[in-house]
C-alpha cells in the first residue's frame, strides 16, 4: 500500500487531496471528501469514539453507543497480524469518519453560532485561480471555480480542518483504525509508507448536507450511515442488533426496558414508564454473563425475558408469512394492541410474494407495539429487576458508592476490552483513568473505582449467588410470567377456574404466554406479590439463594434444595440449561403460591392445604396442583432426576416423597413468617 504523499506527521494541521461526492440515502444528502492517509496521519488525526473529547463524561444516548466498543482481541490477533505478514499483499477497506465540529467537550453543529477558525492551507497560493471555501473549522481549497457544489469545480482540491475545532470519529472501520493505531505506533516506518483509503463525512449544509442541523439530527444520521454501511458486512452479533435494529419488535420492546442514555443515578426507574439505569445493565460485551461485575442483567437477558413476554422471537425472514402471522397475533394479545393495517398488509404482501415490513404511515405501527409494551410490561418487569431482594442490594451498593455514573460504565467498559484485548485497549484504559482522576471537576482516582467493582464482586459471590445466574434469573421470570395468570378474583375466589401456561412452550416460544386482558393492570400488581414473597422468603433463609444450600429431610439429615433443578444431581456443579430454567421456575413458583393462600388468610397445615388442592378444581388450588404435579412427573421432573441420579425405581411414590419433602419444608419456613 504505497503512500503518494510524503509523511506528514510534523504537520500541526492535516492536510489532504480530495475527490468530493455525495451519498444519498432516499431524501437525504451526505457529503464526502475521499482521500488517502498514511498510517501515521491515520493514527495521528482521526480519533476511536473513547478518543473523542469528553467521552469520559459523556451522557451517551443508547444509540450513540453502537460503535463505541472494540474487540481488542481481534484486533490483536487478527488485524494487526495481517497487517504485519510480508508474504502476502494486504487491502483496506476504507475508513468512514465523521468531522465533527466541538467547542471544548461537546459536539456542535456547524449552525450554532460558535467563532469557527479554519486553518491556513499547506500552499493556499496553489488555489489563486481556484478557489478557497470554509466549512466551519474545515477549510477547503479548490483547483477550479465553482459556484453550486454539484458543479464539477468542486470534486477536486485539498482539505484541512482546525483539530482544536474538529475531531474526526470513526462511524465505520474502528477496528481497522484500532489496528493502524497500533502498528503506527509501534512501527514508523509501517506508518509512513502504507496508507488507506478515507471517507470524510462533513455534514455542512453549504456542501449539500440536507439532513436536520441539531446536535440529535447529526447523530441520527450517522447512526444510519453506520446501520447502511454494516448490514452487507459480517453478521452482528445480537446484543449488537438489539441496540441498532429499528424496524425489529422485540429489539424495541428491549430497548425500552433499559434508559436511553447514560446519566447519573437511578431516577429511571421512578419515570413512568419505568425503565432500568443504562449503568445497571451489561449492553457491551455481548454475553449473557452477570455474575460478577456490577449490573443486574444484560441486554441479552433481557431480550431472553422479553421474547418470553411476548412468546415472539425476531423478525429475521420478512417472507415467513405464517411465523410473521401469528407473531402479529401475539403482539395484539399480549399488548393489547390492533395492528389491523399489518395484517392487510401481510395478506398483500403473501399474494403477491413480496418481503412485509411494518410501516411509519398512516400508523407508525412500531411505535404502537413499544407503546403497548411500555404499557403492559415495563413496570412490572422493571420492578422484579430492581426490587428483588439481590438485585435492590447490588443497586443500594452502586448508588453508595455513587457509581451510578457515565464515568464508571465508561471505565467498567475499557476495563473489560483492557482484560481481553492487550496492549491498545489498556493503554485507552490507562489514558481514560488519568483524565478523570486529574481533570479539575469531580476528579474520581482509579482506585475508587477499581474498589466499587471489586465490592460489587465480592457481594455477588457472598450473597445470594444464584441469582445472579442466566439460569436462575431466566426461571425468575418464567414463574412470574406463571403468576401473572392469577388474578385478584382468584385470590378472592379460590375455586375460580383457569387454564395451565405451559412452560415447554414458553420456554420455545411456540405459544405458551399468559393471555391478555384478563385484569387491567395486574401485571404490576402480580410482580409487587412475586417479589414481596421471594424477598420475605430471602429474609428468613438468608442462604437459600447458593447451589450448595441443604433443607431438613428429617432428624440430622439434609439434602440440597435445589438438586436437579438449578444443581445437577451428577457433579453438583450448576447446570446452565434452558430445561434447568424451566425446573427451577416451579420451585419459586411454589414459594409465591404458598405465600398467596397466607396472605389471603389460608393458614390450614400442610397435609391439610394439600388435601383441599388435590380436590380443588380450579382457581389457586388448580395453580397449585399444576406446579406440584410438574415437578414429580414422572419423565424429565425434578424428582425424577433424583431418583435416576441415586439409581432408584421411578414409581409415583418415591416422585411425590422428593417434592413433598421440599414443599413441606418451603411451607413451614412461610408459616415462620406469617406467624411472626
């Protein structure tokens, strides 16, 4: 990759030969510099996203945060080696970065009135029967005349820009930047004698820029060129396409759970509708993991809870006319919701053998869906997520700490890559800590960060650590999406009838959620019982919440409670199945239905409270029956897996013997508390 122009490193402003153009995306018109960098002018001039200005500080809004992470692992072991190989020739794609004017720490828009100052071009005499053009801080110089952009005067020149006024972010190509950051710095003679080909993006309305001039309009238009330049590229991951897919149901139901936007404290979830802190939420490594570090979910979890609400998973193939059907018919059912102007529209679309799509117009149908959702589920689903008794504590500890800030999920962000990705991403990370440990408001030394994270860790492993599991906080929201079926009129009438929501299906989405529209409102109502009774249960058996925790089975023996459900009968080690879900949801199940028939003044011994259930016929009782009954079938059950793992006969006895040991106990510990 030769570079025709000499290194340019001692430069104090940049300075490149241009082909100009425009991009146009429907109505819209982007304009372009395309150039050619040396490495070292790469490196020098164009900035990461952590790079930028302020991006410490910032309160990033969830879609500003699409190309902020990097896989420094890949760039490592993948980018940088490649790069390096002299057997083979090497090609870049190019680079796409915005030129984005700052005044200080924040981006602007050209139009804001600031004093701009473009810099002098290398030979601004070159230009004499040219012409000159400023763009803001961004200066312009032109071989031939032109007097509208479009003319063929403008497609070629020279350009330079202020960098105290402009900081050009890569919107495409980070870690392609990333690596010739890299190699760069390590390797001068790399740097100066390979090049890549660059977009410059310069959103200035004088060169053609058609979009909306405010601060929120640039970033939605780079948010889209980022979308448009990445949907032919490699597939991204789905924690990835959770935060950028816009025409995607279950992406913006999950979008809605979370806040949009990194900011201080937790007065997010107060808002109604409610929603989870940013901070309090994993939407950066593209794991479904929680169990150290300090959040309470993932956004992958909560794409997991939120396809189990809804009983839909993500609309991928826009031609699966049947799967696109009834995921319509379950968004109404579950959202209470018409998408009436879909449903035609799908009918068209089958005819005539063409992709469906919901639409903006005459009825922006997507909003309609986040609307409903926000509506139906987000408090209640928000509420489990922050009241729960291991959850609340881990947020009590954050907002002690007063790491509910942009600041810490910025840094926890670096500190992550800084652990997988090597030398670059701990260099970032070794930058971001001195700037925020010395800049002259609210300067936060590394070490008070280093040790929030290391409490939240130790709290994590010490107390309750089941829950924060993916299994345990999968079957946490499967018992609830079971106790959503009981309604108040059942708790008044105990012999209401009602229908079993099968967990098999709900766990594979076929068609097991609750049904809508039974009670308004008792979404929040069943998950403010769901909770109280889980944490009262938690504050009774402080330790029921670790793999390794024993319940009596009689005078000095004990045996694990949760054998076979969240703990495999073989190795006793944890077992992370979608089926161990399902099996430990009917033992929290059991917990809140006991603490229901208490709290409505059912206060009949056990043996006496499971004679009137095996002869009740519908409402509670039934409810209670069906989970009893799961957990000693006679195949795959919780009991059965005892038995098989001790090598007993499978015979209705010995099955009802394991879950009436367990249940009784479970009873005995809520009648504890109600008698207190």
């Amino acid at each position: 990759m030769p570079n025709p122009r000499p290194a340019s490193s001692t430069r104090k402003t940049p300075s490149f030969d241009f082909i100009f153009g425009r991009y146009t995306e429907s109505d819209l018109e982007i304009p372009y510099f395309q150039v050619s960098m040396s490495f070292s002018d790469a490196s020098q001039y164009l900035r990461l996203v952590t790079e930028m200005p302020g991006a410490e500080s910032m309160n990033w809004k969830i879609e500003e945060l699409f190309q902020r992470d990097i896989d420094w692992s890949r760039v490592e072991r993948k980018i940088v080696p490649y790069l390096r190989q002299q057997s083979h020739p090497q090609f870049f794609n190019s680079l796409t970065i915005a030129l984005l004017p700052m005044e200080g720490d924040e981006v602007q828009t050209f139009a804001n009135g600031t004093t701009w100052n473009a810099p002098i071009l290398n030979d601004e005499g070159a230009f004499s029967s040219g012409k000159l053009a400023e763009f803001g801080p961004i200066k312009c110089g032109y071989w031939s005349t032109w007097e509208r952009v479009g003319d063929d005067g403008a497609r070629i020149g020279q350009i330079s820009w202020n960098t105290r006024q402009v900081c050009g972010i890569a919107i495409d190509g980070q870690h392609r930047l990333a690596a010739i950051k890299s190699l760069a710095q390590s390797s001068s003679q790399v740097g100066n004698e390979s090049s890549v080909p660059v977009i410059l993006i310069v959103l200035h309305p004088d060169l053609g820029f058609t979009g909306t001039q405010t601060r929120q309009g640039l970033v939605e238009t780079l948010r889209q060129l980022f979308i448009d330049l990445n949907k032919h590229a490699r597939v991204v991951s789905r924690a990835r396409q959770i935060l950028l897919d816009d025409r995607d149901p279950a992406s913006i139901c999950v979008r809605t759970l979370v806040g949009s936007q990194l900011k201080d404290g937790r007065d997010e979830i107060n808002d109604t509708p409610p929603s989870l802190p940013l901070s309090l939420v994993d939407w950066h490594s593209e794991q479904a993991k929680f169990d150290s570090g300090p959040y309470v979910t993932t956004i992958l979890g909560l794409d997991w809870i939120v396809a189990r609400t809804l009983s839909i998973k993500p609309f991928h193939d826009m031609m699966a006319f049947d799967t696109i059907e009834r995921d319509i018919s379950r968004l109404e059912t579950r959202l209470e919701i018409s998408l009436d102007g879909a449903r035609t529209r799908l009918a068209e679309c089958r005819r005539h053998i063409r992709p469906f799509s919901f639409v903006d117009e005459p009825v922006n149908e997507l909003a309609v869906i986040a609307g409903g959702f926000s509506k139906k589920w987000s408090a209640s689903l928000v509420y489990i997520l922050s009241s729960f008794l291991p959850y609340e504590r881990v947020i009590g500890l954050r907002l002690d700490e007063e790491s509910l800030t942009p600041e810490f999920a910025n840094w926890y962000a670096l500190r992550q890559h800084a652990d997988d990705g090597g030398t670059p991403a701990t260099s970032l990370l070794s930058r971001f800590e001195n700037r925020i440990a010395n800049r002259e408001n609210n300067p936060i030394p590394s070490v008070d960060l280093i040790d929030c994270l290391e409490n939240c860790n130790t709290y994590k492993l010490h107390n309750f650590p089941l829950a924060f599991t993916v299994v345990f906080q999968r079957a946490l929201f499967l018992a609830y999406l079971q106790y959503t079926k009981v309604t108040s009129a059942m708790l008044e009438d105990l012999s209401e009838e009602d229908e079993e929501l099968d967990l098999d299906e709900l766990i594979d989405g076929e068609s097991g959620a609750p049904d809508a529209g039974n009670e308004n409102h008792q979404e929040l109502e069943r998950a403010r019982e769901f909770t109280q009774s889980l944490n009262d249960f938690l504050r009774l058996e402080p330790d029921v919440l670790t793999s390794e925790f024993e319940f009596p089975v009689g005078e000095n023996r004990f045996d694990l409670l949760w054998l076979s459900s969240f703990v495999q009968p073989e190795s006793r080690a944890i077992d992370f199945t979608q089926a161990a879900s399902k099996r430990g949801a009917d033992l929290i199940l059991l917990i809140v239905i006991f603490s229901a028939y208490l709290r409505v003044g059912i206060s009949a011994d056990y043996d006496q409270l499971i004679t009137r259930t095996e002869s009740g016929s519908g409402g509670l009782d039934k409810k209670l029956q069906q989970c009893l009954g799961r957990m000693k079938r006679a195949d795959g059950s919780i009991a059965a897996r005892i038995l098989s793992s001790r090598d007993l006969e499978i015979d209705d006895d010995l099955l009802h013997e394991q879950i009436d040991l367990r249940s009784r106990w479970i009873w005995s510990v809520l009648c504890r508390r109600h008698a207190g």
